[in-house]
C-alpha cells in the first residue's frame, strides 16, 4: 500500500504565525527557534517512544500517528506513520489500515483496545472508563501496556497542538515523510541547522 496521505493540505496557508526558519518542515523550525525547550520536547519523545517499554516501538508510533490523525495534525501523523511502517517492516501496510478505520484493521484486539484508549485521551481523558480499562486487560494489557498508551496518546496532543497552533509547515509530498520516518527510527535528537529536511 505504501505511503498513503489522508489529507488534502491546504496550501494556502504555508506561512507560519511566527517567524521561523523557512522551509524547515513541522516540529524542527519550532525546535530552532526555541531550541532550550526543543531539547526538553526531543527528550520526552525519545524516552516514550524508544526508551524501554513492553510495547514495541512500532506499536507506540503507531499511537502517535493514530492520535495525530485524530486531531488532523497532518504533519506529525505523516511523519509517524512513516516512521512506524519503516518499523512494522513488511507488515507496514497495518499503518495505513490503522488509519483508515481502526476497528476494521488486522492488529490483534490487545492493540485495538489501547488505541481505543488512546483515541478517548485525544478526546478528553476523563472519557477513559473503567470499562475500558477492564476491556484491554481483559485482552492481555498490562497496566505499563496502559501507562505508556496514554501517556503517548496525551503527548501527542500537545506535539499536535503545538505545530498546528503555530501553523507550522506542513509539506504535502509523501516522500519528505518517508525520508523523515527512516531518520525517526534511529531517534529523536535536537536537529542541527544543516541538518534540516
């Protein structure tokens, strides 16, 4: 299936609310342009998504990228469904199906209850209910399993709302995001200024 974009970008708006760097796509101008807590925001990132945890770090991106789609943060969700196919390998067409219906895609029911859980955070965390809680335990979900999801799920709430709430730019071709998500997969680091695509 490959790289598939789940949004129509509008194009009109290319010009961040702020002045940052540009051309520097998402997150990175953001991080240039207040690297002191770009450093912080790096760091959060690299120990939820790649530090130790019994979810894999395919399945945490996919959080992210399934949290980002939600909120329509097509520059984070592009970027993280990137990186999460690159770590699903030859099963990365799980991705797109992921996130073109969720509750009809192939992951196993352990993996759709916390992205339930994930999706209730994106909405409001009090939406989480015991029930649901009961429900991914009930499929094998440990309570770490359940820690990590929302703690990504809520994360990304803010990445989202912090590069679209400063209008930051969102490229369109499906290749900047491909290249993006093999970068992704080795880690998060404070990018460098000739560094920045």
């Amino acid at each position: 299936m490959g790289t598939k974009n789940f949004y129509k970008t509008d194009k009109s708006n290319s010009m961040a609310h702020i002045k940052v760097e540009e051309g520097v796509p998402g997150i990175r101008s953001l991080f240039f342009f207040r690297p002191e807590t770009g450093q912080h925001l790096c760091d959060l990132a690299q120990v939820l998504l790649r530090g130790e945890s019994p979810l894999s770090e395919a399945e945490r991106e996919l959080i992210a990228a399934y949290v980002s789609h939600l909120n329509n943060c097509v520059f984070c969700c592009m970027s993280h469904a990137a990186a999460a196919r690159c770590l699903y390998g030859e099963s990365k067409d799980i991705v797109d199906d992921v996130l073109a219906d969720m509750h009809v895609s192939g992951i196993p029911d352990k993996q759709k209850a916390l992205l339930s859980i994930a999706g209730k955070v994106q909405v409001l965390g009090k939406k989480v209910t015991p029930g649901d809680i009961g429900l991914a335990k009930t499929f094998g979900a440990s309570d770490r399993e359940i820690h990590d999801t929302v703690l990504i799920a809520a994360a990304f709430c803010m990445f989202n709302r912090y590069v679209d709430g400063l209008a930051s730019h969102t490229p369109t071709e499906p290749a900047i995001y491909e290249e993006m998500g093999k970068r992704m997969v080795t880690g998060y680091v404070l990018p460098q200024k000739q560094n920045i695509s």
